[in-house]
C-alpha cells in the first residue's frame, strides 16, 4: 500500500514538473511542441512601477511579474475616425514586503482625461488608502455620513467623496441649528445679505462663534469643490479630495469633540 501510494505520488511529482518546464519553456506539454506565438502578456513583465501596497500602507517600488493585455480598436465614421481600448491585466509584487496584488488597467480612447492619462486603475486586494479618524461625540448621521465619504474615497470615487465632504458641512449646520447667515457684499456701502444657501449657512457658523474667519474662507473652497462635482460632474483630483477630507475631520473634531471636551472640562471644575 505504501509503495503504491509512494509511486502514485512520485507519479504526480513528475508530471508537475513535466508540466511546470513546459510552461517554463511555452511548450504545450500535451503535444510535446512548442507554442510558437508568443503573447504579448509579459511585455512590461519586470518593469518596476510605484503603486499603494496594502500591507506596508504607502506608495512603494512595485514589480510586474506577469502581463497580459488584450487591446482592440474599430474604425467609426466610415473610417474617418478611430477609436480603441486595452485592459492590462497585471500582478505586482511590492519590494517593500514582497505581497503580491492584482492590478487592472483600463483605458477608452474616448474617455481621455489629461488629469490620468486616461488610465483606470483597480487594484484587488482593496487598498485601504484612509481609515476613518476616531472622531467621537459626531451625530450619528455625520458618523454615518463621514463613513461613507471615506469608503467612497478608498474606491477612488472621488466625485461621490466631494459630494459627500459638501454633505458634511450641510450636516454640521443641521446639527447645529444653523440654518441661514449674513453674506458680505463687497460693493462698498451696501449691507450683508442673509442668505439660507451652504454660503449662508458657513457665514452663519461663523456668527454663532463656532468656526473663525479663516474657516469661512476655506469652508467657501471646499462649497466650490462639492458643486463642480455636483453641476458639472467635475471628476475632483485625489489631492484636492484628500485636502477637503482633511479640513472636514479636523472642523468635527472642531465643533464636536473640543465642544465636548470643554464641557468635561467644565464639570471637572464644578466638583
Ligand atoms: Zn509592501
């Protein structure tokens, strides 16, 4: 029994090598010949590229091990016009820690932006790229809210996140009963103009004192960012997302945890 199994097994062990030299070698180990087209897969096999690894959490030097591209293009317009598309399919292994991804490639002629090049990129497993900050005392609704700005980030939607950072401070003034503020006019003379908009509304923070003047002017960039991303559908930067993702944390910490930690502070003095 044992020299049986012991012969079935050293059986298996040759033909798994039999097969891994053919692949080695691109031969059809079937067929004992060898294939005589090469793909293209492995054309930028080797090539180092810089890429977010999962485990080191950071931009690192990253190997392509394997390739494989399928690429087509269709002339429209009774020829007058080309269009054309590839999908790189590749695994990428960090230098950093040696963890091995799957990297997808897309791009469409058409839908060329100067801003990627007109490269989509998914990379399995997910990178984690930002971890929701422990802001306590938030609403729940906030919470919830910039939860889902931050997952809608991490998919690299980043028109969504822009759409959500400008929902943040929507939630803000409706937690804190804001609801209208003095607008400044810049004519000379004219008074301010009370206004119910998310203009409004970040003048009227102000005036209850819970933001200072030079949050206004930042609060006023970041409203700009979330309405190109609404009217426009304005696809934002990842640095232009991750600054206003950056303000927005640090005015919760703002309005709700020192409000909260002043008020602890407080009854610390009462005792
Ligand atoms: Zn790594």
């Amino acid at each position: 029994m044992h020299g049986t199994s012991g012969s079935f097994y050293q059986f298996i062990h040759i033909q798994e090598k039999t097969v891994l030299h053919c692949l080695w070698q691109n031969i059809d180990y079937k067929k004992g010949v060898k294939i005589i087209k090469l793909e293209e897969k492995d054309k930028l096999a080797g090539k180092v590229i810089r890429s977010f690894c999962v485990k080191c959490n950071n931009y690192t030097n990253h190997k392509i091990v394997s390739n494989y591209r399928i690429d087509d293009s269709e002339k429209i317009e009774n020829g007058r016009y080309e269009i054309s598309w590839y999908d790189d399919y590749q695994m990428i292994l960090c230098l950093g820690c040696d963890t091995m991804s799957f990297k997808h490639d897309s791009s469409f002629s058409e839908d060329w932006d100067p801003e990627t090049g007109g490269v989509n990129t998914i990379i399995y497993p997910k990178r984690k790229q930002k971890i929701p900050l422990e802001l306590n005392h938030l609403t729940p609704e906030i919470d919830r809210l910039y939860r889902e700005v931050i997952d809608t980030y991490n998919i690299g939607a980043y028109t969504l996140s822009a759409i959500g950072i400008r929902g943040l401070i929507e939630g803000i003034c409706l937690a804190k009963n804001i609801k209208s503020g003095n607008v400044p006019v810049k004519e000379k003379g004219k008074n301010n103009v009370k206004k119910s908009n998310l203009e409004g509304k970040i003048y009227g923070l102000l005036q209850a004192g819970l933001i200072s003047a030079m949050h206004v002017e930042i609060l006023n960039e970041l409203r700009w960012l979330g309405n190109s991303a609404v009217h426009e559908i304005e696809k934002p930067r990842i640095e232009q997302v991750d600054v206003a993702l950056k303000i927005v944390e640090s005015l919760l910490e703002l309005i709700f945890g020192l409000e909260k930690k002043g008020q602890i502070l407080k009854r610390f003095r009462k005792r």
